[in-house]
C-alpha cells in the first residue's frame, strides 16, 4: 500500500464552493472549538461556513477560537485570544512551496491563532502508519523578505522546549498529529501529536513526523500551528503532507509457546529483604494532610499563600488538565508537592486490552501512552517563561482507575509491568520532572490476589529507589443505595470487612483504608513507597454546601486515621473548581473557609515517622521532604 493522502502536496486546488448534496460550502466549512480562555479547556464545538476559509480539495480547516474578552495566561495585554485564522493556498510567486507551485497557507494578522487542517482516510485496522509533513513559519511586523522574520535571518529550526530561546524564535510551535480511532476533534486525547518544533523561514531538510496503529477503519490526520504573540504577520506554510503504511524492517520472530520464568524486570529475593537502594523517606512530620485536588484551581493558589503566610505549608496539590497554577502555587509555597495529570479519556485511560499482551506489546503500549504524555507537556512547556514543568514533582500516567477482573491477578500484573516500562521511559527522557504517579487505582480495587501479584513483579522496589509514589483513589461511594450524601465515610470499614483472602490488617477497610492493604506486603518486603490518595470522597452529606460540618467531620476522622502511617503524604478532596467545567455535581469549594481553619488548628499536630536508615525526619509544620 502506498501512499493514503488525497492532494497531499496541496497542488490540486481547492474544494467545490457548494455542495448540491449537503447544501453546504465546503469551500469555505471550517471546523471551530470554542475555549473562554486561551490556553483553556474547549467549551463548544461547531461548524462555520467563512469567506477567510478556504479549503484545499481533501481537506478541512480547524481553529480555537476564544469567545471572551479574557487576557491570554502568557500575555495579559492581549484580550482577544485565539482568534480565526485566514486559510488558502500560497501564489508561486511567495516562494512558500517546496515542491510544485503550491502551498497550504495559515495566517492571523495581528491576532494568534491555533488550528490547521485535517483530513480522515480510510485504512485497514491495526495497520501501523506514518504521518508526515513539511512546514515553516514567517512571522513579522514588516513586509520582510521570505528568507528574514523576527526570530532572525536563514533557515532555523528548534525543537520546543529548548532552553533559552527568546520570544520571537518560541512565537510559533508546528506539529502534526494521528488519530487512530478516526475522530476530528483535533483536542481529544486518543489525538498522538509529533513533537513541536519551532520553524522559520525555509522547510527543514527533514519533516514533522508521527507514527500510530490504526483503531479503525478510517483515522484523522492533523496540521497544527500555534502562535504566542499578535504580531502584524503570523503565516504557517505546510506542504508534501505524506500517510504511508510502516512496514516493520525485521518482523518480530512467533512469540514462544512457553513465557519465561520470570520477565525482565522481575529481580527481586523471594524473600523479604531490608536494603533496597531508596530515595528519602518522604513523609509529612507535622499537621494535616488533607491538600488540594483542582480541577481548575480558581480559589485554591490564594488559599495557599494565606496558608504559607502563616507558616503552614499544605502536603500536596494536583493539578488536572489547567496547570496554569503550577508556578504559583511553587512560588508562595516551594515545599508543597505538586502532582500533575492530563486526561486521555476512559479508551485510553482505563489500558484496554493488556492482559493478553505481550511482553513486546506492552512496552509497545508503554511508549505510546507516554508519548501522548511527553506531547501534553511539551504544549504547556512554552508557558510561565518556560518554568512550568520545572514546577511538577510528579507526573500522572496516562492510565487512571483501569480495572481488570481476574481472579489470579494476572490483569493488575501486565498493569505493573506496563508501569516498569514507563518508569524505564520518564526516568531518561528530556523533561525536567522524571518521577512518576503511578497506577491510579480506583476507590475500591484491587483485590488481595492483585495486590499480591503487583508485588511480584518488583515495580514497588523500583519506585522506592527511583523516588516514584503511588496514586490511588478513596472515600466513600454512591454504591449499593447511598447516593453522595448518604453513604457515610466509614462505609464498609473495620474488621468484619476484611477483603476475601487477606489477612486481617487493623484499620482497614473495602472503601476507606482499602491502601492499608497494599501497605502490608510494602512494609513486609522493607519498601518504602510514597501515598497519595489523589482522589478521595468525602460522603457524609457530599457536596450539599448545607452540610458543611458533616464534610468536615469525614475530613477530621480520615486525616486523625491517616496521621498513623507516615507513607501517605496527603489526600485530596475531589474536586476543587468543578463547577462550570464538568463537575458541578462533585465540587468542594465551599470547603475552602473551613478546611483553611482545620490546616491552621492542625499545624503542630505530630504525625508517624519512618524508622529505619533511610528515614528523613523534619520539624517544620507540615513540611513534606522533597528528595534530591
């Protein structure tokens, strides 16, 4: 099979001005997704018809556009935001083509812009696929020669992220992406983008690229500009696009009838053992460690200042999606821990499929979940003067709340081996922060088999040294009757409900407590891991602002148990900045006022501490140890 694309080198013209069929005008359709804030989450998704659009044959015109008169994060001067983008093909005689005498051309004058083209081709599932293209930009407040733009003169390239570039050569990021299951919406997150490069004046010698496995019968390729600055000229070329099937240079040999013994990352004593090479034993000495989960995180960077002005430093802070309060939550309060994750949607998120795979597929499957990870942080890169994901401590997978029933455990074993490969993966790649959340779990899973069959796989021994923690989710549930408001905190907790084949562990609970479990085999084996319960349900009158002081209630009884074991750093509330964004139903705001009084009367509280060589004792109120 050769090549897929329909007018990938842009050279036969533009689509037809109306459609008898349809009675549209594919001419001028263009495909927008609504944010009210630049930068932010899209709010809407629409078709237009614009007399700027102009569609080359095969293709459809996408862009953000903000709605709202709001300044852009990294320039509050500006107030208009991403905004439409003029689309057609380049004249001959403007040098923008690389081959032929065309080119597809996208420009803003005095605005910003994020968008490009899309195009969907039909193909046969679970072919493996590259998509590539060719592009540069050309930015000016002069009509300047097609060889010399603002961020200087000739051909030049960065690959985003690069440290020290200025704000003219980091004023346009390129990329191209895949989506594998065939969608068009160029910001869902089964989308696997390219690395972003910075580009200008002339095509670089080698193209944008990126490689997926088709989901389905058709998939969606995608261009992509995005622009920082409203300078006069903001103008993207693209041309020679290419989707072309990858065959494998040397096909992997029939996989064996029988597994080895034990696969590559299986090297731990069968027996406990007491000197695994660990990072710090990180741990909050002092105070609460109830923190702060944000959706977006309006209220809760003040609440910390507030907090750090009076010398209290809140455990931990995670961050979904929004991250533009990284920097200054780092800024008020340099010890908290700030926990960051991206979303990708349950067909993602949830690892379908893994229990059957290979120890080859998995790590396949690694490297494309944490290639849709590095790309999601690359976009925030240019942000907060290029110091955001300095601002990261750790980083959620990909995978959140995948479940798999098997009754020997083997599911949440390939699940830990998927881990071991994204340990392998973000402990050497380029960005700052290397250390990993991991798992995720859902209130209310594992089994003990799982448990047991994690542990066997030597991914806690592999945390422990790497200085990785563990996310898993708690609380109470809208389960078996109860609604949120009903079902109270200590649901199923105590010893009548020891989970079937475990032992009996005090303290532990099927809902509140479940990680306690986990923590048995942890501390048999010597291995100190980090806990966060990144998510956790507070029950007892839910998110009904009028009960107020039962909430409370279940924040004190869960914070009084969580102070007895030293592994669990914090938990925070779901969710902080839901409502308006999704998650009107589960929104703790008005909790703020109260829980700021309970982190304040909590402060000198002493909580367990780590014994043992590697423990890192502190003093400070509520001051987690961050490792070196």
């Amino acid at each position: 099979m050769g090549k897929l694309l329909i007018n990938g080198d842009f050279e036969g013209g533009y689509r037809p001005l109306w459609d008898e069929s349809t009675h549209t005008k594919p001419h001028h359709t263009a495909y927008v997704y609504e944010v009210d804030r630049t930068g932010g989450p899209i709010t809407k998704r629409y078709t237009v018809e614009r007399g700027e659009i102009h569609n080359p044959v095969g293709w459809w015109a996408w862009y953000a556009h903000q709605r709202n008169d709001n300044p852009v994060p990294w320039d509050p001067y500006n107030r208009i935001g991403w905004a439409e983008p003029e689309i057609r093909l380049t004249e001959t005689v403007h040098q923008r083509h690389r081959s032929g005498l065309t080119a597809a051309y996208l420009f803003t004058w005095r605005r910003i812009h994020e968008g490009g083209l899309l195009q969907q081709v039909t193909v046969t599932p679970g072919t493996r696929l590259r998509f590539s293209a060719y592009t540069h930009a050309w930015i000016g407040d002069d009509a300047h020669p097609p060889t010399w733009s603002l961020p200087g003169y000739g051909a030049l390239a960065w690959p985003a992220g690069t440290p020290g570039l200025n704000d003219d050569r980091r004023s346009v990021m390129q990329s191209v992406g895949i989506d594998p299951t065939g969608g068009i919406d160029p910001y869902a997150p089964t989308v696997l983008w390219s690395p972003g490069w910075h580009i200008f004046n002339a095509y670089r010698v080698e193209p944008l690229a990126i490689e997926a496995v088709a989901a389905a019968e058709v998939v969606t390729v995608f261009l992509r500009s995005s622009t920082l600055w409203p300078v006069v000229h903001n103008d993207i070329a693209w041309d020679d696009c290419e989707l072309v099937v990858v065959e494998p240079e040397n096909p992997l040999p029939q996989e064996p009838q029988e597994p080895p013994e034990k696969p590559p990352h299986e090297e731990h004593p069968e027996k406990p053992h007491h000197h695994i090479p660990t990072a710090p034993q990180l741990h909050v000495a002092r105070g609460t460690k109830a923190g702060y989960h944000c959706i977006a995180p309006r209220r809760v960077p003040e609440q910390i200042k507030k907090l750090a002005q009076q010398g209290v430093t809140v455990p931990l802070v995670k961050f979904v999606d929004d991250w533009s309060a990284l920097t200054a939550v780092k800024a008020v309060s340099p010890k908290t821990l700030n926990l960051a994750r991206k979303t990708f949607g349950f067909a993602i998120e949830h690892a379908p499929g893994i229990v059957d795979l290979s120890q080859a597929q998995l790590e396949e499957r690694a490297a494309q979940l944490m290639a849709l990870l590095h790309q999601k942080c690359l976009e925030e890169a240019p942000y907060d003067n290029g110091k955001r994901l300095e601002a990261i401590d750790y980083l959620e997978t990909p995978v959140n709340e995948a479940d798999f029933k098997t009754a020997d455990g083997s599911g949440y074993r390939q699940m830990a081996l998927l881990m071991l490969y994204m340990l392998d993966i973000a402990e050497k790649w380029d960005l700052p922060c290397k250390r990993l959340a991991l798992f995720s779990l859902n209130c209310g899973t594992p089994e003990w088999a799982d448990y047991v069959a994690m542990g066997e796989t030597g991914v806690f021994e592999r945390m422990a040294a790497g200085g990785h923690i563990l996310s898993l989710h708690e609380g109470a549930l809208n389960i078996a009757g109860y609604t949120w408001e009903t079902a109270p905190i200590d649901l199923w907790w105590g010893p009548e409900h020891t989970l079937p084949g475990a032992p009996k562990i005090p303290g532990t609970g099927s809902l509140s407590f479940r990680y306690r479990y986990l923590l048995h085999l942890l501390r048999e084996r010597g291995i100190y891991v980090p806990i966060v319960i990144s998510e956790w349900y507070g029950g007892n009158g839910g998110y009904n602002p009028a009960n107020l002081s039962r909430v409370m209630q279940a924040v004190r009884w869960y914070d009084s148990l969580a102070a007895q074991d030293p592994e669990l750093l914090a938990f925070t509330p779901f969710t902080f900045g839901g409502a308006g964004v999704g998650w009107d139903a589960q929104d703790y705001d008005f909790l703020l006022d109260s829980l700021l009084a309970y982190t304040l009367e909590t402060k000198d509280r002493e909580n367990a501490g780590p014994g043992g060589e590697h423990a890192t004792l502190i003093t400070e109120p509520v001051d987690p140890v961050v490792p070196d």
